[in-house]
C-alpha cells in the first residue's frame, strides 16, 4: 500500500472510485475532478489494472475482495493522520 501526502480531512465526505473487472487505468479520470467542482470532499481514487486482468475472471474476483479490503484500510488509516 503507498501513502501520499494528502489533505484528507475526517469531516468530509468521501467518495472512494474504483474500476472493475478488465478496465483500463484511465477508468475515473475524470470522476475526482468533477466530485470536487461539486463540493468540498475527499475523493481517493483505486486503481488495481494487474489484479482485474481479463485473462482470469476467477482470480480477478478474489483480488476485488482484497483490493476493497486495502481501500477501506486506507479510509480507517487516513482518519488518523
């Protein structure tokens, strides 16, 4: 897991963007820019193209579990910082 510096603020709502099964990086681009015209929010953005490949469903299903897991472990880590 990699931490940025950030101004992650509790008192915010957050909006956490993830793609899916076999999109590309590029997925969400253009969500965090647009929630932030609309108000004042954390927004953290997953991006995870090697474990959601198209060339095993199975697995790329087992790595969602995980990568969901280290996203809300971030959320928990970011509120005590």
């Amino acid at each position: 897991m990699y931490y940025f510096p950030s101004s992650f603020d509790p008192s915010r709502r957050t909006f956490v963007i993830m793609h899916g099964f076999a999109v590309d990086e590029t997925f969400g681009a253009s969500y965090a820019p647009a929630l932030l015209e609309r108000g004042d929010f954390n927004v953290l953005t997953v991006n995870w193209p090697t474990l959601a490949k198209w060339t095993n469903y199975f697995v790329a299903a087992q790595n969602s579990v995980r990568v969901g897991d280290y996203a809300g472990e971030l959320v928990r880590t970011q509120q005590f910082l």
